[in-house]
C-alpha cells in the first residue's frame, strides 16, 4: 500500500495528516497557492486490466488540517493528463480520461462545480490572477486551446496553436504564448502570442527553437481588472489565416525537392523526357542522374552491378549504341526522322508495341528474355515431377506443361541470336 504523510515542520513526532492507499507505484503533489491543501496524483507503471498502456492513475485530496481527506471522484475510465489548482480560489481542475478527454472544476471538497464538456485536450492552465482558464490539447494533439472565463464560466474563443508543445500565461494575465519545440518537433519551430480575447499579436518562426519563457515579474504589479480588457492600442497584429493564405497562394509554387537535394544545382538534362531504351539501360546497369547520385564521403565508388551472363564488354557496347542514338537525335530535324523521333522520346503517344511487348534487341535485353524462360522452365519441370507423382493438376498447370516445346524452341532462336550479334 502507497502512504502519504503530512507534518509540521519542526514537529516529525505526529504527523498532521496521513492517507494510504492502493495502486500506487510513484506520487506527485500538487500544493494549493496558501498550502492548505494538498492533491496526490498516484501512478503505476502497469494497468493490470489491459486497457492503459501508460498505467493506471488516481487522484487523491488532502487538507492540511487533517480533518478531511478523499478520493477525487473521476466519472471518466482513463489516465489522468493534467492538474492544477486556482491560483485565487480554493479549486482546482482535472483534465482526464481516454481521448477525447474531460475536463473539469472541484472545489476545496473534492465536489465538482462545472464540466467543461468532453475534447481531445491534455493541458489545463490558470492565468495568474485566476480569472482566464486555457484548456489545450498540446503534444500529439492538434493544438486547439479553448479560453474560458473563469467568473461567468464561459468560453470566450478558441485559438489554434498547431504543433505546439508548450504554453504557458504572461505575469500580467493577459497573453498566452504557445511554442514549438526541438527536439519534440524539428520543423515549423517558432512562437505565438495571443491576447485571451483570440486576437494574434506576434509571431516568430525559428530554425531550431529549444526553450522560450517569459521575462519573471510579480503578479501584484498587475492588478486584476473588474472587466476583461480589450487588445491595448498600438500593438501591431499579426496577419489573419486568411490574410497569409491569400499571400502563400499569390507566390508560385515550385517544384518539391526533398531536404537532402535542396542544397544541388538542378541538372538541366534531368529534367529532360528520356526514351524507353536510355531508361531501360539506366535500370539494367543500376545508373541515376548526376543530381540525385548520393556519395558517402570516404566509401568507395559504387560499381554497378551487371545481369547475369553480361561482360563489360556488352556494357561499352550498350554504352555506344546510347551515344550514336544520341547522335543520330540530333540530326534529325524535319520530315520522317523527326517523327521517328518523336515517337522513341514519346511512347505514350506513339502508335508502337509497349516496353514490356516489344522484341529484345541488343545482349543484355537477349540475355535477360532467356533468364526469365529458364525460370519458366524449371517450374514447368518442377510441375511434371508432380504430375508423374501421381498428383492430380488443375488445367492451367498441365496447359504450361504443354507449352514447354514451344519455350525451348524461343530459347534455342534467342541462344541463335546472340550468336550472331557477337559475330
């Protein structure tokens, strides 16, 4: 069993309060502002029902007096994501449960006072005079913070803080800052501050942003208003969403480029449409463009890595044929080798056969068509030896047995050709 003690200081003899209770493998205590009351916040590591990955929690209150003391009454199944206490009353509020989380005020008797309904929120902080409540979903949320007013209990706006992962009250109770942080995110770091009535005020965007606070100052330097104050005058305001979304979509969008190839010079001839035989080449003999090669400073050069059968002679004659089809490209301007032309660097537009149906040309196309019927023919082996076995075959399977004359006489033709290329 868990126990918590409380004691005066000076006096370890007796203790002033005690609580225990079950289920508890580490506490946190939450103090009221005068430190007359006390919130623990217990924790396992395990949820022996299976439903929690993270454990199960409870929340438990103390006064210091020690004439009362209870279990905080949750009527939501789940984790307990954030507590806080009022810094000007003797209430506190509890955000908790599977998301979409509820959250909601009790007071100095652990009785609740006001639901504020359920959403995916996680996050719940006072202003420092107690009249602003923000209630945020931080984190892996998607950043919405709902800002209340405390006194007449009701939703003044919501703001919308994407990505943020902190967010904390200025000393004088009226702006909200909110940040991206590294190493949480590493992209889109930066800072927001609204004024509690929504109003964006400022904004910075920074490169790597790992803390940001607000300058201390005493709270009693700012004394609470009767009435929620508007935006001060003189402020310049940031821009509206709609506002930027008009200025992003007046400016062109280029071409994404992923953030390992922001920093090369785009190679003109990349971007240039390439015949089905240069790409066919490129994938045989494992080539990419000069702009997308990536190098491993101090690793050796990579070799690429040729078909089986293929010789480094076949790859200089492949090497060849590109460059007098280069060649031959360029002379031809006009008239029926500019259409032939057309028709090699086009494909999806010319009336001829696919890469995939047209006839193998050169070696290696030769040599890679008789690899694949090999293939064929080793599964058509491996059917008959079960068709002899006695083994009952569907008709497709005898249909490939039968075919097996006719991918023996392409592979003898094939065998045929190369011979007399390389005479």
């Amino acid at each position: 069993p868990g126990l918590v003690r409380m004691y005066g200081i000076g006096n370890f003899a007796r203790p002033v309060a005690n609580k225990t209770f079950f289920k508890a493998d580490k506490v946190e205590f939450y103090w009221h502002r005068l430190g007359t009351n006390l919130l623990v916040l217990t924790q396992t590591e395990v949820d022996k029902t299976g439903r929690s990955y993270y454990g199960e929690s409870g929340l438990y209150f103390m006064a210091a007096a020690g004439n009362f003391d209870c279990r905080v009454v949750l009527d939501r199944d789940g984790p307990i994501h954030d507590v806080v206490w009022s810094p000007d009353e003797k209430e506190f509020v509890v955000s908790y449960g599977f998301m979409p989380a509820k959250t909601a005020m009790f007071n100095h008797r652990a009785e609740l006072v006001f639901d504020f309904g359920i959403a995916p929120r996680n996050f719940v902080r006072y202003n420092p005079h107690g009249r602003v409540l923000a209630i945020a979903g931080l984190g892996n949320l998607s950043g919405q913070v709902d800002l209340w007013d405390r006194k007449k209990l009701k939703k003044i706006t919501s703001v919308d803080a994407h990505g943020a992962s902190f967010c904390e009250w200025s000393p004088d109770g009226r702006y909200l800052l909110a940040a991206t942080l590294s190493p949480r995110l590493r992209v889109d770091n930066g800072i927001r501050i609204w004024h509690y009535s929504g109003t964006l005020v400022y904004k910075q965007d920074t490169p790597e942003l790992y803390q940001v606070d607000w300058r201390p100052a005493p709270v009693a330097r700012f004394p609470q208003r009767s009435a929620l104050s508007p935006v001060p005058a003189g402020i310049a305001l940031v821009p509206s969403a709609a506002d930027a979304a008009t200025t992003a979509a007046a400016k062109p969008a280029g071409a994404y480029r992923p953030p390992h190839a922001r920093t090369r010079e785009v190679s003109s001839s990349s971007s240039a449409p390439r015949s089905i035989s240069d790409m066919a080449e490129r994938k045989v003999f494992g080539a990419t463009a000069p702009s997308a090669a990536r190098v491993v400073p101090g690793a050796a050069p990579k070799t690429p890595k040729l078909p089986v059968g293929a010789s480094p002679d076949m790859l200089a004659k492949a090497g060849a044929d590109k460059k007098r089809r280069t060649r031959n490209r360029s002379k031809k301007a006009t008239g029926e080798g500019a259409a032939a032309d057309s028709a090699a660097e086009h494909p999806s537009t010319a009336e001829q056969p696919s890469a995939v149906e047209a006839a193998p040309t050169t070696e290696i196309d030769i040599l890679k068509k008789v690899r694949a019927l090999k293939k064929k023919v080793g599964q058509i082996d491996s059917l008959a030896k079960k068709r002899d076995a006695g083994e009952v075959l569907e008709a497709n399977q005898l249909a490939k047995i039968a075919a097996r004359g006719q991918i023996d006489a392409e592979i003898a033709e094939l065998n045929a050709k190369i011979a007399s290329l390389a005479v």
